[in-house]
C-alpha cells in the first residue's frame, strides 16, 4: 500500500479561554479599574509564554453591566464556531495525547500509480482529527498533486474504521 501522511495541528483556543476564566476568578476581588488593568496583562503574558502564540484565534470579552469591551484581540476576524464543549473536548484531549500530538491523516491505494494512473480505489483514512473540514480537505488534495498523479480511475473511500477497536 501506499502511505501518505498529512498531519494536522490541534486548535488550542478553547483551553485559553479556560485560562482566561480562571484568570477573570482570581482578579474578582481587586478593584475594577486596576482589576482590567491586571486582567489584561496577565492574559498578554499568557499569550506570549504559550503554544497559542502561533495559533490562529480571537478572543472579546465584553462587560454586560457596563457594556464596553473589557479585552479584545484578533476579535474582527472571522473563525469557525466554537462551542464550550470544545473545553471539555480539549482539556481530555490535551490529559490524554499530551499537547505534542498531531492527528493523522492518510491516504492508501492498493496498487501502484502507473504513468499518473492510479487504476484502484483511494482510500482516505481518518484518526478522529477535529479540524478536518472541507477547507483540509483540499489542503489534502494540493498534497496529491505533488505526487505523479493525474487520474484516479476508482473511487474515493472514506475508512473511519480508526473508532472500531476505539470505542
């Protein structure tokens, strides 16, 4: 078979925003003025000594009493939807696989590309990646046209048989 790995990174934006609660907590009890003051800079130093430095995110907090925005970075930037049982997802995931894992993906073919001729089914092997999206997707198929590859003359199959033994 031939194997193909594409890795993917793990969002780690939902654990920042836990951080940020945690933060928010500690400084309850300080005055507001100097209170936002420290918030604000203990979520910069967070971002600076951690792996989200690099990551794609954007955070807003904002004041429901005062209405007025309370810390904002990157928060005009659109971002796929996130949800707060990415928290929990996340924080397992992290207790679990530790934060230097990367989800696979890989693709396998029966048989030998011959002249950019594969003449077999491809298969698209998933191990349970969060962020494989349409949008990774075509990442994936920029990859192949690296290959030697320029037809396919089976079909594309999707094996999620990673969750059999795993469930």
């Amino acid at each position: 078979m031939t194997n193909i790995f594409f890795n993917m990174k793990i969002i780690l934006a939902s654990v920042f925003l836990s951080a940020i609660w945690l933060l928010a907590e500690s400084i309850h009890a300080q005055e507001t003025e100097s209170a936002e003051s420290v918030f604000a800079k203990k979520i910069e130093t967070l971002l600076v000594n951690s792996c989200l430095r690099k990551q794609n995110f954007g955070v807003k907090i904002h004041s429901l009493e005062r209405d007025e925005t309370l810390y904002s970075i990157r928060s005009s930037r659109p971002f796929a939807p996130a949800s707060n049982v990415k928290l929990l997802t996340t924080a397992v995931a992290l207790k679990r696989l530790g934060s230097d894992y990367r989800f696979k993906t890989r693709l396998y073919a029966d048989k030998q590309i011959d002249k950019g001729v594969l003449k077999d089914d491809i298969y698209i092997k998933g191990f349970g990646d969060p962020n494989l999206v349409t949008e990774q997707m075509w990442l994936l198929v920029n990859e192949l046209k690296n290959l030697p590859l320029r037809e396919i003359r089976g079909d594309i199959i999707a094996d999620d048989s990673f969750f059999d033994d795993n469930l």
